[in-house]
C-alpha cells in the first residue's frame, strides 16, 4: 500500500506536468529562437575619382599599391557596412566595377553593384558617411537597391572613355611642339579619318598583354572614336593659355592598356614614326610593339 507522503508526491507530479501542458498549448514551446540571417539585397553604387594617385580600380591586397577599392573596402568597413572576412572573397559578396580602370586612370561615373543584408541606413546615408572616411580624390554619389540579376559588369552595354591631351601631341616631326601650337582644321580632319580605322569588331590582341591572337577575348568592338573641337587651357605652370584636345572613345568592352595602346598608335602616326597602314597590320595575327600613352588624360 501507497503511504500518504507517496501519493501526494504523485499529485504534485501530476498536478505539475497537467500545468506545462496547458502552458505549452498557450504560449507554445519554450524551445529557443532560431537565430534567422538578415535578408540581402543587390545594390548599385555611383562614384567618381581622379585616380592620379592610385594603381587602378581594383582591389589589391599589397598595401604598397593603393587601389580605388582598396579605400573604398576601408570606408565600408569603418562604417560597419562590410567586415574584415568581405575581403577575402568578392565573389562572396557579388562585388562587381562597370569597368576595371588601370593606374592614373579617372572616372566620373564608375558603377560597381554588390549582395549585402537589407540596410535602409545604407541607401539613405550611405554615400555622405562614406566620403567622411575617403580620400578627397574619391566621391560616392549614390547608393540604390537594384533588381537581384543587376550585375555591373554584365548589365553594361556599353563604355564611354575620353583621352584629353595637348594638341601639339599631333605636330608633325618639323613642327614646332610648344604651347603656341595650334592645331589646324585640316589636321583635325586627318586625325579623324585615322580614328576611324578602329571602329568595328578588331582583334586587339596587340593591343594588350598576355593575350594571343587566337584568344577570342582579344576581340572588341569600337562603337565609335572622334576627335572634339579644342580648347584654350590656361597653364598656371607656363603662365600661358594652351591648346587641348578630347578624343572620345565609346566601345562594348576594352580590354588592358587597349585605348592607351589606341592612342599611342595615332600619335605615332600623326607625329610620322609609323604609318596608317600600321592601325590594319596591328589587327593581323604578327606581333607588333605599340607605343602605350601616359594613363593620365584617360577618363572614364
């Protein structure tokens, strides 16, 4: 027989065990919350930069060369948008540029796109906090959340490049090349006719480094490339006005040193050190040396 101790310490048991059924269909299961990652979302940053000082557009882990993106990671971080580990691998994070900019080379309107968690603070405030931690010579414009298949580089149709230099670059070998210089019209109009030898699809295998003639990353294609009226720049240096020229360049995609090694071919030609004929031989599958212009005057 069951003493009265046992059988009290039964209804207990059972008067407890009757309550936490009841708690249970009333609040639910008192398991613990699982922790749910934040929603990510695609978006869209504008920026511009005078890239004078810097090895280019992308990312370098050497700090001995100092890259747009390398400042801009850092700014990123500071402000708690991206950690440490969003380094390692970009493609983690979807990182994306429009377009991949060599050393010196600016831009005004540089895209890059990226996967992070859904932070309003980053859209709305994104872009002034930023260019508290950035250099002077880099700008955020704008952050925007995009559709999920936005991609920088592969939604691009389309780069638009100019290369602004002194026009005395195109003075013949018997011409005087000082800041008196003034191109003519009619050297206009040459410049012109030889630009135009570029536009279409080409392989541009000479154009780059690393690349064969049967690589078919090697073909581009130029959409267009004319020469602008020029424009009277007063040099502070020579304390004298001098005249400039923009050679604007529009094309699908550009590969490597393509539109600095474009451009040094002309004004080679232009000054007499080779010949028109020169810009349809370089597109064959013979290796040529051509001349590559300074990264400074080329603007994205």
């Amino acid at each position: 027989m069951l003493n009265n101790t046992s059988i009290e310490s039964t209804n207990a048991l059972r008067k407890r065990s009757a309550e936490e059924t009841a708690n249970s269909v009333i609040n639910g299961p008192t398991s613990p919350k699982i922790q749910r990652k934040p929603k990510k979302v695609k978006y869209a940053m504008l920026l511009a930069y005078q890239g004078q000082n810097y090895f280019g557009m992308q990312f370098q882990r050497n700090p001995k060369f100092p890259t747009i993106e390398n400042h801009l990671f850092n700014a990123m971080e500071a402000h708690g948008f991206i950690t440490k580990e969003h380094y390692v691998n970009l493609m983690d994070w979807h990182f994306q540029r429009a377009a991949r900019t060599d050393r010196s080379v600016s831009a005004v309107g540089q895209l890059c796109s990226m996967h992070l968690p859904m932070d309003q603070n980053f859209i709305d405030n994104g872009p002034a906090l930023l260019n508290t931690s950035l250099p002077e010579d880099i700008h955020v414009f704008a952050v925007r959340r995009v559709t999920p298949s936005f991609h920088a580089q592969k939604s691009c149709d389309s780069r638009t490049y100019s290369y602004t230099l002194p026009t005395f670059s195109f003075a013949s070998m018997d011409e005087v090349t000082s800041d008196e210089y003034r191109i003519s019209p009619k050297r206009i109009e040459e410049l012109n006719e030889l630009l135009g030898c570029y536009v279409g699809s080409h392989n541009f295998f000479n154009y780059t480094s690393g690349l064969e003639f049967s690589d078919q990353t090697a073909r581009r294609v130029i959409l267009s490339i004319t020469a602008e009226e020029p424009s009277l720049y007063n040099d502070p240096i020579r304390l004298k006005p001098v005249e400039f020229l923009r050679i604007k360049i529009r094309g699908q995609s550009f590969i490597l040193h393509q539109i600095r090694k474009m451009i040094g071919t002309v004004l080679a030609i232009m000054r007499g050190f080779m010949y028109k004929s020169d810009v349809a031989r370089s597109f064959l599958s013979v290796r040529m040396d051509i001349p590559k212009a300074p990264g400074l005057g080329l603007l994205l």
